[in-house]
C-alpha cells in the first residue's frame, strides 16, 4: 500500500489530467500528505472517513476523494491525532455535501398507475380489484399505459414492458390466492381479499 504522501501525489497526478485540479492544488495534496503521514493517520483513518463521507450523502468519485484527504489534512495540520479527529467528528457529525456533489437515490421504476372509477386513488394497473376500497377495475382492453422505466405506451395486461422489458408486478403477494400486490395496499386486486 503507498504511503501517504505517494497516495497524495497519485491522486493529485490523476486530478491534473482530468482537469479538476491545478498545479498548485496538487503540490499542496502532496504536502498535506506528508503532515498526515508525520501525524501518525493510517490508510484506516482515510477508509472510515471515505465511509462516513458515503454515509452522509457524498457520492463516491474523485471530488469526494479530495475532499476527504483535504479535510483529514486540515485536521492534522491543527494538531488533531488519528484519534482525536474520528472523536471530534463522532460528536460534531460530518458535514453533508454541496447541493451539486450529493449522491442522487436510484429511481426505482414501479408499476402504471390507473384511477380507481369509485375511490379516484391511483391504483396498478394489472389489478381486477382496487387495494384502498376493493371496487372491482374495469380496464378497457384498448387503453394503453405508460411503462414507469422507458415511457413507451404498453397494453395493461402486459407484465413486461415490449420495449425495455421492464417488469410491469407489484412488490408483495396475496395470502390467499398468491397474486402480487403493491406494498401497503389494502385489498387484493386479483381477488379483493382484505390485507392487513
């Protein structure tokens, strides 16, 4: 494993090419390398810090790298041991990162909705009953839905979207006939048995 100042000089190497750094913030990465490295930081202070940073919304790229080693650096430079740094930052929280640099959750794609004729709540669209009220759904077989994942327009008795193969099932099953129903629904809309 390199050292740190090694590590400082590689990533600042790597930063330069890419653009995101000049020279001057280069040699300095070097530099608080080598205050790191005298002030007795292991590549474990660095990896728990990397895993707090991740924790606390920082997505995992190079600006997130720089920022660790900065801010270890800064630390080290004011005096603060290996220890007195994770104990500092245990009872002060890390900070959360700028609005542009915070890690955006994974979308996750779920079933068409449809509107229930009875109640008006939205309800997926390959249910025969409705999960809040339990009227059973009339689909017209020409009306089309809209795949959540790729927006083309799917037939409602499909259970793959025919452009991207998306998954078009709910989440849970049905105790008593097995089918699949979205999380927190209330009836079965295959056979509109009530669930807890």
């Amino acid at each position: 494993m390199p050292e740190y100042g090694e590590e400082a000089e590689e990533l600042g190497k790597a930063l330069v090419e890419k653009g995101m750094i000049d020279e001057e913030t280069r040699i300095e990465m070097t530099e608080l390398g080598k205050v790191i490295r005298k002030k007795g930081y292991t590549s474990a202070d660095l990896s728990w810090l990397w895993d707090e940073l991740l924790k606390a919304g920082w997505p995992a790229d190079d600006r997130t790298r720089l920022y660790a080693f900065r801010f270890m650096g800064n630390f080290a430079k004011r005096g603060y041991s290996p220890q007195d740094f994770r104990s500092t930052l245990m009872k002060l929280g890390l900070p959360l990162p700028p609005e542009e640099y915070r890690r955006v959750p994974p979308q996750v794609p779920t079933a068409p909705l449809i509107i229930c004729p009875n109640c008006h709540q939205q309800v997926p669209s390959t249910s025969k009953f409705c999960p809040n009220c339990g009227a059973a759904m009339a689909v017209a077989p020409t009306a089309m839905i809209i795949c959540p994942k790729c927006n083309a327009q799917v037939p409602p008795t499909s259970k793959f979207c025919p452009e991207c193969g998306w998954k078009i099932v709910q989440t849970a099953k049905c105790p008593k006939c097995g089918e699949e129903v979205s999380a927190g629904a209330k009836f079965c809309p295959n056979c509109g048995e009530k669930l807890k």
